[in-house]
C-alpha cells in the first residue's frame, strides 16, 4: 500500500486509530502547532481523513449480529 501524506506527516498505510486518539497522537507536531487554534479542529480533520479515509466523526460500525 502506498503511504499517506499530510503536509509532510507520513502515516501508516493500516492507520485506524479513533479520531480522539489521532488528536492526542498529533496534535502536538511542527503541523498543527503552527495553526491558529480556531483552525486547528478542522486541520487536524483534514489530515485525520487523509490518514484513514474516513471523516472525523464517523463512528466505527459495528457489525449487526445475524439473528
């Protein structure tokens, strides 16, 4: 798989953490330290989307057990 980017932070290609997790994981780096806090949210949501293609708030699904 080819490794995902984001404004020169590299990710795993299996990055599936929650998005509360890759907020504690990142939000301390060169990246978003340098964006104004009021912007900070919705940069870290960009990246976070870029890493696990998912939105930022997005849930995982859990399986529906078969009856």
């Amino acid at each position: 798989m080819e490794a995902k980017t984001y404004k020169g932070i590299t990710f795993a290609s299996d990055y599936s953490k929650s998005f509360e997790d890759f907020k504690k994981d990142f939000e301390n780096t060169h990246v978003f330290k340098k964006v104004p806090s009021s912007e900070r949210e919705t940069e870290m949501a960009k990246a976070y989307e870029t890493a696990t293609g998912k939105k930022a708030d997005s849930k995982p699904v859990k399986p529906v057990p078969e009856k």
